[in-house]
C-alpha cells in the first residue's frame, strides 16, 4: 500500500510540473525573484550551479555537466498541452520502462525547452526533459521515444516568477528576461552563441519548473537562456 501511495505521489508531482498546475488556484505571480533558492531542491536533487553575476531582475549562472532525458520535439499551440503529452513518457521513463527496466529517482528541476511559432496561432514546438540523477549519468538507461541530452558545463541567464506556470505568463517572463538583458556583456554572448548554432541555438527559451501541485507558497519558476562564452 505504502509503495502503492509512493507513486501516486510521484505521479502527481511530475504531472503538475509538467501542466502547470492549477488555474484556478494560482496564488499571485511575483516575478523577478533573483537569487532565491527553490526550496524543492531541499528535498529533492537538483543540478549544481554557480551564480556568477546578479542583474537587475536577473542572474547569471554557471551549471556543471549535466544529463538529461528528453521526449522528441512536439508540435503543439499550447506549453501546458505539449507538456501533458510528454508527462506519459517521462513519468512510464522514471517507473521503470526503460532499456534497463530501471526505476530512476524524481528530481528538479522539469524543464521544457521552446521554440515559438512565428504566427500567433501557429504551432510552437517543445521539448521536454527530466534531469537524470547524478548516480545514474555515467550511464542512463535509453528508452524508445527519449533520448538522452548529455549539457556540457555552459552558463545559464536565469529570471524566477513565483505562482503556477500557464500559457500565458511564460511568454511575458521571457521577453522581461530578454529586456532585462539589453546592452549588457551577457546579451551579446547569448546573442553570439546562438549565432554560432552552439548553447541556446536550438530554441528561443526555456522553462523550468520546480514544484508540486499541492504547493501554493514559496513556487519558484525559472525561464532559462543558455550560451557559450569563453571562460
């Protein structure tokens, strides 16, 4: 029974990471949250990094090597749908249908990597990945429909908003982020990198989500704009 309950909790943590959680439960949104550590990665791991400069409404971050399972790129309207239909892999991934028939541990950040549309109601597509544990990177289990995305160590521009995650709200938090960014060193190396087709080429943003469902206070959401530059 107790396994039976484990689950289910795993279940429904994943899931709200990867909906967005609730409407109609959504405490206000408090954007520009620099510096302040999801208390998810308290219970739970979460990628190492290094916060290497701190900006007006943003941070620089330095993360190491990491790994990643992803889903392969799906063409939807909506982050909250695209992110639903990938939760059935990734959660089915976690539980053991994988290559290894391994279970793997829940970790934090979800992140879901997203490549806008150029009309408003055209199709954007999304990538989502969940992060492999530190145990299990020297050798993550494959699994048909995933693959595995393998970060070499880069830098990370980073803008926190608190509350749930919609459809809505992601889109202003990334150009907040992008405007916050002007004129500074960072936006010309985000800029060149992306140019380069290297870190941060292959998408307009990304959006990371830390928390479950059942929690209303304390929600740290994070846009992510990843690139290269010379150390």
């Amino acid at each position: 029974m107790e396994l039976a309950g484990f689950s289910f909790l795993k279940l429904s943590f994943l899931l709200s990471l990867l909906s967005g959680g609730s409407d109609l439960l959504n405490p206000i949104s408090e954007p520009g949250l620099v510096g302040k550590f999801p208390p998810t990665c308290n219970r739970i791991e979460c990628p190492n990094y290094e916060v290497v400069h701190a900006g007006n409404g943003y941070e620089i971050r330095r993360y190491d090597t990491t790994v990643w399972i992803s889903t392969e790129p799906i063409q939807d309207i909506s982050l909250k749908d695209a992110t639903r239909t990938a939760f059935f892999q990734l959660f089915a991934y976690i539980q053991g249908k994988n290559e290894y028939h391994q279970k793997i541990e829940m970790t934090a950040p979800v992140i879901s990597q997203v490549s806008p549309s150029d009309g408003p109601l055209c199709e954007s597509s999304f990538t989502v990945s969940f992060y492999v544990p530190k145990k299990n990177q020297p050798d993550p289990a494959p699994a048909e429909n995933l693959h595995i995305q393998k970060w070499t160590p880069r830098y990370v521009a980073v803008r926190q908003f608190s509350g749930f995650v919609s459809d809505y709200n992601v889109g202003e938090e990334a150009a907040a982020l992008s405007a916050s960014l002007e004129g500074t060193a960072w936006a010309n190396a985000i800029e060149k990198s992306k140019e380069d087709g290297g870190v941060g080429a292959d998408s307009a943003y990304t959006v990371a989500q830390y928390n479950s469902p059942f929690e209303f206070i304390g929600r740290v959401n994070e846009i992510w704009l990843p690139f290269q530059m010379d150390d």
